[in-house]
C-alpha cells in the first residue's frame, strides 16, 4: 500500500548543507535539487559519478562528471549565523510558516 502522505521535507533548493555520512562526509554546498517522492537530495560538488554519454546534435560524447543524488537524511542544513549544522523547526509569524534554526533561533529563508 502507497503512503497517502507525501513527507514534508525541511531542506529546500538553494539550501547550504552539510553532508553528515558517507564518503563525502564534512563536505559542504548547495542543494541543486530536491526529489521529495524519492527522499534524495543533489548536491553541488557533491557524491560526484562519472557518466558515459552518447554524442547528440548539441552535445559531444564522453565520459561526464556530474553529481548523483544521496539520501536527504545524510545532510544537514548550516546555521545561517554560526556556520554549523543545526536542526529545523518550523512556527507561524505574521500568519506565515517558517523555517528557523534549532541552535540560533533564526529565521531561514
């Protein structure tokens, strides 16, 4: 049986994180892209493959870098006043939801 619920994921596109596991762990950059069906996040400079491409009337062919998706719960998001990864809690001001940081209390924007 299908979940009726779509989980509701507190990292979004154009987010500095930090990558908590793996192989590249400790490193830190943009997300590019969220897959929330998935639970996969696409990092910038990230979990970088190499990928084998068929020559096309506007690309060449070769062999390609680029980043791969990884699993959202091996980053976090980097406190935007201390630079440290820190956890996200959300809470309604001017009758909005917002995100803010669990370590500083700032607002994420």
């Amino acid at each position: 049986m299908k979940n009726r619920f779509e989980p509701k994921w507190k990292i979004k596109k154009g987010d500095q994180v930090v990558v908590l596991a793996g192989e590249y762990k400790g490193s830190k950059g943009e997300v590019l892209r969220v897959f929330p069906k998935k639970g996969k996040v696409l990092v910038e400079d990230v979990n970088i493959v190499k990928k084998h491409q068929k020559p096309t009337n506007d690309k060449p062919g070769g062999i390609i870098e680029q980043p791969a998706p990884f699993d959202i719960s091996n980053v976090m998001l980097i406190d935007p006043k201390s630079g440290e990864p820190t956890r996200v809690g959300r809470r309604i001001e001017d009758g909005k939801l917002v995100r803010f940081s669990k370590k500083s209390g700032e607002i994420i924007k």
